[in-house]
C-alpha cells in the first residue's frame, strides 16, 4: 500500500512539472508564433531611363519618363495590397502570395518623394514601414528673354555707334531644377559691323538642360577703327607765308583735310581744321582731326608761321657808297595794321642778334632803336666796282631750326 502511495505522488508531482513545462511551451509557441508573424517589408527600384540611374547633373533625370517598381514580401503571411504616393501603381502582380510587385511612372517634371508601403492578410493586418524614393525630373531647357536695360558698351559713339565691345543682356528662368548660373546675364562681341547680332549663348539648368542662343538680340552698330588720313592738311597757296601778325583773313579761309572710314563713313561736319589765326608770331601748330559717324576720330598737325611785314627800308636799292665809309642800313617790322614793333619784340629780337644784314657773305647783327632796326655795313672788304646785294632777315630759332619772320633785299649797292 505504502508503495502505491508514492507512485501516485510521484505522477502527481510529474504531473504538476509537465503542466508547468506545458504552461512554458505554449508560452515558447506564442512567442515563436509573434515573432513569425513580422511586418512586411517592401523596396523601391528605379528601373528606367538609363537603367535606372540619372541621366543628367546633380542627380537630376533629364529623360522621362522615369519607371520603377515596388516589391514587397512577407513571411509569415501574403500581401494583401501594395500602397504608394504621390504616384499611380500599375501592373500590381501576385497579391495574396509572399510577394507581390507593382510599377509606377512618373511623367511630370518636378522632385517627387515616392513612398509606399505593403499590408499582409495576417489577423490583425500587419503593414511595413514605409520605403521612399526620391526621383527629379526635369526635361525642359532653361526660357531665356531679352533684357535690353542690361544692353551696355565699353566706349560709347555718337550716332547710335559703340565704339568698343558691346555687351547685350538677357534673362533667364527655369521653373524645375533651376538655373546653372547669374541672372540676368550679358553676352559680348568686340565685332564690327552696322548690324552686328549677340545670340544669348548657353544657359544651362541644375539637371544639365541647356539653351544656346535661343535669344538674339540686335541688329547693333559698332565700329572702333579710326578712319584714314587721306590728305592734307593743305593751306591755300595764298597769300604766302610767312602770314603777317594780326592778319585778317578771308571767309572760308583756312586749311583742308580729308579721308575716309570704310564702316561707319566719314563724318563731313567733323571732318576739317581750326581757323587760322595770326596773333602769335613764329610757327603756329593746330590740331586737325578727321571724324567719322561713330566718333572715332584721329588727328594731324598743321604747321604755319606768321611773321612780320618789312619797310622803311634803307638805303635805296641802286645806291652807292665809298670804299671805306659805312652803309647805314635800316628797317622797320610791322603788323598788318602797319604799326611798327607791334608786339613789343624788337629789343628782344635785336638782343638774341635774330636780326641781321648780310652782304658778300658776312652777317651783321642790327640794334634796336626806338621802334626800327638799324646796323653799319663796313666797305673795307668791298671791292670797288663791284655791285652787291644786302640781305636783311628777321628770324627765331625754333629747336634747332632757324624760322624766318621777315626778310628782303637791297639791290645793286655800289662800291666807288
């Protein structure tokens, strides 16, 4: 008897250990069974253009349009649905098995986020975390516009002309991935031409789109050549020079210059000499200038020299004087208006020896005296009849060059 009772305890108390263990499979069960029971999973892939991978800059696709697909897979149980946005699922394949795909296009330009997730037929449903994508789009080229406020020139001519390179500007705008670059913008051509045109060159957006010249602005004038010299400048051959001081000249009197410009044409009213003026005795320099349409211009000295009128001369031509006296010479210098010494110069002139008789080749300085010039030719070195000349001169040394101001001569003086 005492042996049966210790079987039964033995049983119950098996009993009570397997029931416990019982408790603990059921518990290892359900925990295997929650965790077999995980959430889906679902992956995005780009599939096309260029396998998949962007076809222009900054990963941005510039050929559309751009195709994925969408896979999903459990398992535990079967994808009851594939869900995706902003984008449209089509050829959705293999629901209700462990996995299921669908494909999407997207065919507008823009940066889109696609985002989707699966759902299982589990009791309750389970749903994967989301999977996202980003896919840029861009297919159009930047629009360029002209901005002709921006329209510049390095040397501005007259006339309408630029006389140096000339700058046009542009605008640009790209509504996707935006413009690869400043705005606005300007273009140059240093080309000559009376109807040049500056196209807008490339303008390209982030995604590697570009427009060149899609703009073309102008026609416009530029010419920066100087026209050509061709004559001049001439002064009339009368009156002779030099010109006498505080001359008054006739209308229309005055030096001529010409040329000629192949491109813009020569500018006829800007094309000529200053007046001729007579206030300043010894070589006079003005500045001529030859012009063309555009207002390049270059230039070309004019030289002339204006001096004295010569009178109250003395002695006579066809005198005569003795072997061993002297010849008393005199002279005065005048203005046009006939006043003697008119610029005060004559002791100056006489000082610097700038006025001078010479016969038979000896050169004699003249002195000033009040308001004429007077010098004594010595006859010692003269031969007795034997007629000479004398020859008086008013000059200024100008560099290294003698100008004459005024000059004359005293014929057949005789030796007795």
């Amino acid at each position: 008897m005492a042996s049966r009772k210790r079987g039964r305890r033995r049983v119950a108390a098996i009993a009570t250990t397997l029931s416990v263990m019982g408790v603990l499979v059921v518990q290892a069960v359900l925990a295997s069974s929650a965790s077999a029971a995980s959430d889906p999973t679902v992956s995005i892939s780009l599939t096309s253009p260029n396998g998949g991978v962007p076809d222009g800059s900054n990963g941005w696709f510039v050929t559309g349009p751009v195709d994925g697909t969408v896979t999903a897979h459990s398992d535990a149980a079967n994808i009851a649905s594939i869900e995706c946005g902003p984008v449209s699922l089509s050829n959705v394949q293999n629901l209700g098995t462990p996995d299921a795909s669908a494909d999407f296009s997207i065919t507008s330009d823009g940066d889109v986020t696609v985002t989707c997730t699966a759902t299982d037929d589990a009791d309750p449903a389970n749903t994967s975390d989301p999977a996202s994508q980003e896919v840029k789009l861009d297919t159009v080229a930047p629009t360029v516009a002209r901005n002709a406020p921006g329209d510049s020139c390095t040397l501005n001519g007259t006339n309408g002309w630029c006389r140096g390179t000339k700058s046009a500007g542009f605008t640009a705008t790209d509504a996707t991935s935006g413009l690869n670059g400043t705005n606005p913008f300007t273009q140059s051509s240093a080309t000559e031409g009376s109807a040049i045109t500056i196209g807008s060159g490339t303008v390209c957006d982030n995604a590697g789109n570009c427009s060149t010249d899609a703009v073309i602005a102008g026609p416009f004038k530029t010419d920066h050549t100087n026209p050509v010299l061709d004559s001049g400048p001439t002064l009339p051959k009368k009156p002779k020079q030099p010109y006498i001081l505080n001359q008054t000249f006739s209308p229309g009197f005055g030096a001529v210059v010409s040329g000629h410009d192949d491109l813009s044409g020569i500018n006829l009213a800007q094309t000529k000499c200053p007046a001729i003026t007579s206030t300043v005795t010894g070589t006079n320099t003005k500045t001529c200038t030859v012009t063309d349409i555009a207002g390049n211009q270059i230039t070309a000295p004019l030289s002339y020299v204006v001096g004295y009128t010569m009178d109250s001369i003395s002695p006579l031509s066809n005198s005569s004087f003795s072997k061993g006296t002297s010849i008393p010479v005199s002279f005065t210098l005048r203005d046009a208006n006939s006043i003697a010494n008119p610029d005060g110069a004559g002791s100056s002139i006489a000082a610097a020896c700038h006025a001078t008789a010479s016969i038979n080749k000896h050169v004699y300085c003249a002195s000033f005296v009040t308001d004429h010039f007077e010098v004594s030719i010595p006859t010692n070195a003269l031969k007795i009849g034997k007629a000479y000349t004398i020859k008086l001169n008013v000059f200024v040394i100008e560099g290294s060059a003698q100008t004459s101001l005024a000059s004359a001569s005293i014929q057949k003086i005789h030796i007795t």
